[in-house]
C-alpha cells in the first residue's frame, strides 16, 4: 500500500523518464488525473489518456515529451512539496514561483488542481502539491 499516492505518481515519471521510456502507466484517481491535465497544458507531456477498463481504479496512460534532436525530456525535475506529514499552503499573495517563472508549482485549490499562475489569475491560494520545471 502506498502512503502517498502523489509521490508515488511523480516518482513513477521521474523513474521513466530517466529509463528513456516514451509512455508511463500509472494507477488514477482524481487528483492524478487533474495533476496530469495540468501538465499536458503546460506542455510538459505529450499526451495522455485514462482507461478506465485496465482496472477497477483505472490507470493514466501518459506519453511523455522529449526534444526530437537532443532527446532532452521536457521535464527535468518534479518535486514533492506538500507530503501528508507536513502539508504545505501558500495565500494568493504568497504563490512560489519556481526558477524564476521558468517552471510551475501545482496547487491544489478550493476550485481545482491548477498552475501557480493560473491561481493568481483567480485570486485564490491552496495546497502547494509539487514544482516542476
């Protein structure tokens, strides 16, 4: 059993991404799925899609992204803030900014799983669950 899901789901993308794998299969829920909506906007994936069918919670099936000439991954680095021991909250007027803008901080807010920027644009603060850049 795993404690924290969200870790889980971020170690399993770090894990392929450093194997060169071009597709990750990852056990879904909710927060999974929004995680990696966010992601494919941000275009940090090439795509994604959720079978509902594999399992009884279904699974993401997500593509990942690489540069075609350099082989470069488009995501070179995914952090866990927020962990069930110590969750960390950030207000509107107080959103990380990762790298300096270059990257993004995703949050879990009273109005869904967004992008640090995206909340700004709403005014509203949350659950600071991972930075990626």
């Amino acid at each position: 059993m795993v404690t924290d899901p969200i870790a889980d789901y971020l170690t399993r993308i770090r894990n392929a991404i450093k194997e060169r794998h071009g597709i990750v299969e990852i056990p879904a829920s909710d927060t999974k799925k929004e995680i990696t909506k966010v992601l494919h906007e941000k275009g940090y994936i090439r795509h994604y899609k959720f079978d509902e069918r594999a399992s009884v919670q279904g699974v993401i099936k997500i593509a990942l992204k690489y540069h075609p000439d350099t082989k470069q991954p488009a995501i070179v680095s995914l952090q866990r803030v927020s962990k069930p021991g110590l969750r960390r909250y950030a207000s509107c007027s107080n959103l990380p900014e990762v790298i300096n803008g270059l990257g993004i901080a995703i949050l879990s807010t009273s109005k869904g799983v967004m992008s640090d920027k995206e909340a700004k644009k709403m005014h509203v603060g949350g659950e600071v669950l991972c930075y990626v850049y």
